[in-house]
C-alpha cells in the first residue's frame, strides 16, 4: 500500500488522475461549456446549494481573497483560532480592510455567545470564518454561528472557509444561510491542487455591486458574468476539470451521507487509539474534526523518524503545524482515505512506539 495521511494534498485515485489526460478544447466552444455546466451542476449537490457555483483557477486562498475583497468595503470581522483563519485575516488586511480579530486559543473553538458580544459592538459588513481548522483539528459550531449572525447582525455577510471539510463533513449551505462557502480542490475533494470553488448567495453578488476596488482575477461579477455562459474570464484549468468530473461522479455515486459517516468513522477509530495509546486530540470532545486529527505527542515521539519508518511501508502523516510541530502531529482520514488505509497505519505506528 502507498497512502498520505497529510491534510493536502491528499492522495487522488488513479482513475482522477488519468482523467486529466484527456485532450485540450477551446475553452470558447460550446463541447466545453456544456461541459462545464456538467461539473457545476454536480458541485451544486455537493455544496447543499441552489444558487451558484465558482469554479475558479487558482487555489483556495484566491478565494478567501475573493471573499473579503469583493464582500466588504472596509469593516471585517475575522474569526481566528488556527493557521488558516490566520491567513484569512491578514488576507483582509492586506486587501486594505479594517479587519478586527475574535480570538480564540489554537486548539478551542469560536464560541457563539463571543461572536454574538462583537456584533453587538459593531455593524460588520461581513464575518469570516474557518469551519475545519486544518491546523489544530478543531471543527468550529459552524450552524450555531451561523444563527447568531442571522439573529444579532442579519446584514453581515457569512463567509466560511470549508476547505478540508466540504463534501466530508454535512454542512448544509442554503439551509444554515452560509453566504459564500469556499473549498479548494486538493484537500477534502480529493483532486489534484490548483482550483477552488466557491458557492455565493445572490446577495453577496448584490453587496459585491457596491464594493469598489474588486480587482480583475478574483472580480465576482466578472466570474458571474461568464459564469452565466457557462464559462471563465480567462483560461479554466481544462485538466483539473476533467479529474473534477470524474472525482464528483464518484463521490455522488458512494452517497454524500455514506461519505460523511466514512469520515466520521475514521475519526473516531483515530482519535480513539490516540487515548488508548496514552496520547489525545488537540480539540475538546464534540469539536474534534471528521477529516483531520491532530494529536498531542504525549508519548514524545520524534515525528521525523516515525515519517522514515512510515515512507518505508509507503505511507506518511503530518506534523503539527507552526509552534505546534512536534508537539502535535497530525493524522488526516479524508478524502478517499478508507478505514484499512487507517488501520494499516495504526499498526504501524504501534510497532514503530514498541521499537521506542
Ligand atoms: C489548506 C487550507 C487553506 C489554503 O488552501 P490553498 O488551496 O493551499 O490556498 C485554507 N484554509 C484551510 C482550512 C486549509 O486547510
């Protein structure tokens, strides 16, 4: 067996990757819109959603960018408790933004009585916030977020990075009011890197006719604009979206709720040894992730070594991210990751402890 446990890129099937070396078309021609029109249409399931879909050349922080750029002219909201709802803050700051920060420790989760204190403070065109936090393996109350903006601040924008959760994890866009919800294509959709894809309300396209300064590559109305044509402002990534279709097709045909428990089950049989082996998750019980499990390495395992042994049988897991490497490490179960994968690595990790 040859299996990545690292939370992006994830390993993608054969199949995926071959479909990506189908011949080129014009991109302008109605062979490739139709096609195109294919790809959203699925996505659409996948994202829980009747509006509309991005799909959009260039990876996920392009569409964090988008979001806070096109979505507020000054007053941002950004919610950080990890790395990447890090990333998306100073995303917003160096878009020129007044960004203010609703913290939380690496390893907690955003509370929704403290998101609900700052919006009582101050009238937020938008808030963002990570559902999955790859860095700490912490799962944010996303729903329960998501109604307190609704009851406290109902014109503040809801944007949600989704990244290594969509399509692994329930998270109902339409229903929980979620006004723009972004993935990228390497981690939770198991394809290669190099798209993201994005659902956004009609309001946000409202709001986005507002805002000035939205720049060209990540403007939303040009995106909608073609997107209505069933087509992108510049060149698609062609090659990605062959792999997309075949990849979607899949993940309908196991059932999104089967995939869902998938993930869960994984999880849990992870975050399980991890207890039964002296160690636990980073995250508090009830907010640890479904696609990525980050362990504090109370056994004082030295991870580079672990990763020798590992890539010898093929495999290999993560560090802890930032300040975090060494003292966690990081164990991903997304995407087509199944639970023998899962136990092959348990085991070896097991044996690799013993020899300790
Ligand atoms: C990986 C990741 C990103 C960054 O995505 P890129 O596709 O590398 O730009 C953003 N947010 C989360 C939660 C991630 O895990």
């Amino acid at each position: 067996m040859s299996h990545m446990f690292i939370p992006g890129p994830v390993d993608v099937d054969p199949d995926v990757l071959e479909a990506q070396a189908q011949p080129m078309m014009p991109h302008r021609s109605a062979e490739f819109n139709d096609f195109f029109r294919g790809t959203e249409a699925k996505l659409k399931k996948v994202f829980l959603t009747d509006t509309r879909i991005f799909q959009h050349p260039s990876s996920g922080t392009g569409m964090q960018e988008t979001g806070v750029r096109n979505l507020a002219q000054k007053d941002v909201l950004s919610c950080v408790n990890g790395a990447f709802s890090e990333r998306w803050y100073q995303v917003a700051v160096t878009n020129g933004k007044q960004a203010d920060r609703l913290d939380a420790n690496w390893g907690d989760i955003i509370e929704p009585d403290q998101l609900a204190e700052a919006l009582k403070k101050k009238p937020y065109e938008i808030v963002t916030i990570v559902h999955n936090e790859t860095s700490t393996g912490v799962e944010n109350p996303l729903k329960e977020l998501a109604s307190v903006v609704h009851e406290v601040s109902p014109d503040t924008l809801i944007l949600v990075d989704a990244v290594s959760s969509l399509g692994g994890v329930k998270i109902e866009t339409d229903e929980w009011g979620l006004d723009f919800i972004l993935t990228s294509s390497q981690k939770c959709l198991a394809l290669p890197p190099g798209m993201c894809f994005a659902a956004v309300s009609d309001r946000s396209l409202k709001k986005a006719e507002t805002v000035e300064g939205r720049g060209w590559y990540f403007d939303l109305l040009r995106m909608e604009k073609h997107r209505i044509k069933n087509s992108t402002a510049m060149t698609p990534t062609m090659s990605l979206i062959w792999a997309l279709d075949v990849q979607l097709d899949k993940m309908l045909a196991e059932g999104l709720e089967n995939r869902y428990a998938r993930h869960q089950a994984m999880a849990e049989r992870v975050q399980t040894w991890a207890l039964e082996n002296g160690m636990e998750t980073l995250a508090p019980e009830g907010y640890r992730s479904k696609t990525v499990s980050t362990i504090k390495n109370l056994r004082g395992v030295d991870i580079a070594a672990l990763n020798k042994y590992l890539l010898s049988k093929g495999m290999r897991i993560a560090n802890g991210y930032g300040d975090l490497k060494n003292k966690t490490f990081r164990i991903a179960h997304m995407g087509e990751t199944q639970m023998h994968h899962i136990d092959e690595l348990l085991d070896a990790f097991e044996t690799f402890m013993e020899k300790m």
